[in-house]
C-alpha cells in the first residue's frame, strides 16, 4: 500500500444523494478515502483499517423493520465515527436513544445554535457562534443515549449535533458535506484531520507519483492505446501515461464529426507537435453518422457511439503491434453516475460511455489511471503534470459528443450548426472574463424552428439554448447569471453569423431539478 493510500476514511452509503460530496469534502481535505455499501463486511472493514469511519444520510427510517443497518461490532473498533443524519440516528437508536418522527419535517437552510461543550470536533465550527446549515429529514432524536451530549439545537431539533468523547462517537442532524452549510468543510476536515488524526497524504504531487509507479508496474514492457477526445480528462490521462511509459503509449485520436470547431487540429498539435506523443488521427465522422441513422433517444445515441468508440479502437489495436491495454480518462463521477456503481446505493442518472460498457469480446485490457478523482482533483493533476492551463481547466465535454447535444437525431448539418455558435459562445465567454468563473457552458441545439424577421424576409429556422453552470462539485450546480448586455452580444452574434439560427434562449435551470446536460 502506498503512503497515499495510508490513511484511509472509510465512508459507509445508506442511499443518501449527498454521499458522493462527503467523499469530495474529504479528499479536499488530502485526505484518501472510499465510498463502500453500508452493508460491508466487518472482516472487510477490519482489512479495510480505516483511520476513521463515516455513516451517510439515507432516505430510510432508522427505526423501521427493514431499516438498513450495520453490525454492532463496527461501534467497537475504536475508530472514531461520525454519523450524518440518518448516520446519527442509526447510532443514537444503537447506543439506546430514541429516533421518532419529527413533528415539524426541516428542509433547507436552519440557524445551528451551540447548546453545550463543543468538544475538539465542534471548537472550530462554532467558533463564530451559530451558524446556517442545511437540513434534509422527516425524523429526529428525541433522546440521547448513556454517555452522549448535546452539542447544538435549531428551533424545531433540540437535539441536532451530540458527541460520546470517551468512545470518539459524533453525529450532526444536518449535512456538511453540501455547499449551503457555508462551514460544513471545516467540520469534515476537523474530523479527518483533528479527531481521526490524518496528517493530509493525499496531494497532487503523491497522487502523479503513486499512479506513474502503478501504471509502470501494471503495464510493464506491453504496449497501451489511449482514445484521446481533446477533453481534460482524456488529455491528463494521456500525460500521466505517456509520462510513465513514454513510447509504449500510442493515442488513437478519432473525428466521429461530433467535436468541437478545430479540435482535431488543436488536439493533434497539442499532443503530437508539443508532448511528443505518438498519435494515430481516425476521420470516422461518415460511420458514425451512419450509425445513428435517425435514432433519437439519448441513451441508444450515447450507446451507439459508445459501441462504435470501442470497435474503432478495436480495430486500431490490431494495427499496432502487441497492443494489450485500452486507457480511458473515466473519473470517479463517471462511474457514480453510471448506476451507483461505486456503492451500487444510488439512482441511475444515465449511462457513460466510459463506464460499464465494455463487451466482453473486447481483447484489451482496460486501463484507467484516473478512476478514482474527482474532476478538480484531474485538473491539479494536469497542472502538476505541467498541460496548458486553457486544456486543463477546459469544461468538461461528454464522451458522446454534440451527439448528446444535439437533442434529438443528430445530422451532419445540425453539428456544424452547433458547432459553430458554441465556438462564438466560448470566445465571448473568454473576451468578458466569465469563462475561468464558470464550469460548464455550452450550446445545445434544439429540434424545433421558429419564426423571425432578417432583413424584409420572414425566417423559419433552428433554434440554439445556451447552458452555463457554477459547481464545485457536479452533483448539485446554479445556472450562472450571465450579464444581460453580454448575452446579447452572444445572442446576436450566433444569429447573424451562423447561418441557419434565427433564435437564442438561455437555459436559467438548476441542478438539480435538472441535469446540467440536456441529453
């Protein structure tokens, strides 16, 4: 085991949809960590040897017949343990207190009062006195075990934090890890760094040190080809591999025509002309195409791509000689959005093309050096790998490309439609400032036409929806305000230099209820 994987926090998933962010509140705080099903055998936690346990929220009731639960043995390891809503409950009904359904349900922002000694997890927090959380829950502990306290109180949960110093036991009613408690993280990181003892191992310069022997000792002397998309998560693994095993790593680069502006020449220059990597270009934009025909649900599109993403590579691994391993960028919320499949706790949101899709005929073996991070934590990795910053702090572009941002059947028309208003997009976005402050922004094209007036003419034709987002963490986001005289400039840009467009809208949705992508 490597000392970046030393110190470990185990966090155990009871189906809350926040469980992910605990994990990412962690690791910011260096700090390694995994997510596991709460159902995780105590031998598996005993080999697992975490410096400190997390019990997540869930949607269940802790008090019901068939309420998700862990085995007593866990509360006597002698790790410390912190208990998130429904982990509080669960560990006040365990140690002997009583969790009834609360006459008042809380949900959203509640004022957190101090309401006895704050013991070494809760100095820091409260150290400005009471303090905004945010709250999710229909129950509430009505009664505190032997040898628990109360820490803090809102107006409806006169008991909404509690702590048992002697056996280094803590639980808190409200949720941390989410961006609207505004000081949720120093909690977490006062529990992983203060209370569990973590002295922060978990570093950008560890993490490229650690994955470049991994990588060395899982390929050895065999050859890799890596599908190399011109996105930070492609390109970062691109650079970590090729820094590991130089030559042995050939990027298949493929034009499925569903890229954006000149990204096969800028991806191509970057890599081949700059980083001396060794990279095959594939023109597939007819096949893909083809492929898709005139299909129109998102999930058969992004399936689609993905099948023909795989046999191209397939077909390229047979040129290159004793090619044995397949890379791919997949991070972490690839797979947490793909069927829950870390815990296998959480809802299917949609399927990756990176994630799970693999068939079994396939002959590479698979390589994914960045699995386990989160996008932030890729982006540290690409600087600390030395990669342009414009390539590593790029928004985040799907593995199916403009396939799943054309709504609906994609034609070569429609792609070089969207294509061209999102390139105006970004380069407004660049020229105001706005771009490094957003996350994600792109256009999507919509399938309707509307009406409008060029010149004496009447028009009849597509439509473009721009989408910008702030998000820390791509699990929860805000749609970004854009300036109005900005988003006139941009609007009338597209309209009057892409042909084909007659009208902008501008997409002022949340996530949730709604994705950040459109398809």
């Amino acid at each position: 085991m490597s000392d970046i994987h030393s110190e470990k926090i185990l966090i155990l998933d009871f189906g809350s949809q926040y469980t992910q962010l605990i994990a990412r509140r962690v690791r910011e705080a260096h700090v390694y960590c995994e997510l596991r099903p709460f159902d995780m055998s105590m031998d598996d936690i005993r080999k697992f040897a975490p410096k400190g346990i997390i019990l997540s929220g869930g949607p269940d009731s802790a008090y019901g017949d068939k309420a998700p639960s862990v085995a007593g043995e866990l509360f006597e390891l002698g790790v410390p343990i912190l208990g998130i809503c429904y982990g509080m409950q669960l560990m006040a009904l365990h140690f002997g207190g009583s969790v009834v359904p609360a006459g008042k349900r809380e949900f959203g922002h509640v004022l957190l009062r101090p309401a006895g000694r704050p013991g070494r997890l809760f100095e820091s927090f409260f150290s400005e006195g009471e303090t905004s959380v945010w709250m999710s829950h229909g129950d509430q502990v009505t009664a505190l075990p032997d040898g628990f306290e109360t820490v803090a109180e809102t107006s409806n949960a006169p008991i909404c934090a509690i702590q048992n110093l002697n056996r280094n036991i803590y639980g808190v009613q409200f949720h941390p890890e989410v961006n609207h408690t505004p000081r949720g993280e120093m909690l977490l990181t006062s529990f992983v760094r203060v209370i569990c003892g973590c002295t922060g191992q978990w570093t950008p310069g560890r993490i490229v040190a650690d994955a470049v022997d991994r990588i060395r000792r899982q390929v050895g002397n065999e050859k890799v080809i890596l599908g190399l998309s011109g996105g930070v998560d492609s390109s970062v693994a691109a650079a970590l591999i090729h820094s590991a095993i130089g030559d042995q790593l050939t990027c298949v680069f493929v034009d499925n025509g569903l890229l954006r502006l000149n990204e096969a020449t800028q991806v191509m220059s970057a890599f081949r002309e700059n980083l001396g990597v060794n990279v095959i270009m594939v023109n597939a934009e007819e096949r893909f195409l083809e492929a898709l025909g005139e299909e129109s649900d998102p999930e058969k599109k992004r399936k689609i791509i993905g099948a023909l993403f795989v046999t191209i590579f397939e077909e390229e691994s047979a040129k290159i000689r004793d090619a044995c391993w397949l890379a791919q960028g997949t991070i972490y919320p690839d797979v947490i959005e793909s069927a829950g499949a870390s815990t296998g706790k959480a809802h299917n949101i949609k399927s990756h093309h990176n994630v799970g899709g693999l068939p079994e005929k396939m002959k590479l073996k698979l390589l994914e050096p960045l699995r386990e991070l989160f996008k932030d934590e890729v982006r540290l990795i690409g600087e600390e790998l030395a990669l342009p910053h414009r390539m590593v702090w790029r928004h985040p572009f799907p593995g199916p490309g403009l396939g799943v941002r054309i709504l609906g059947q994609v034609k070569k028309e429609y792609a070089d439609i969207l294509r061209k208003a999102d390139a105006i997009f970004m380069e407004e976005l660049y020229a105001a400032g706005h771009y490094d402050r957003i996350s994600q922004a792109f256009a999507v094209f919509l399938p309707v036409k509307s009406v409008g007036v060029m010149g004496d003419g009447r028009t009849y034709e597509h439509v473009i929806a721009l989408r910008a987002v702030e998000t820390r963490d791509f699990m929860t986001a805000g749609w970004y305000p854009l300036p109005y005289d900005d988003m006139a400039r941009i609007s009338g840009r597209i309209i009057n230099e892409v042909k084909g467009v007659n009208r902008v809208v501008y997409d002022i949705s949340s996530k949730p209820p709604a994705t950040i992508e459109w398809e």
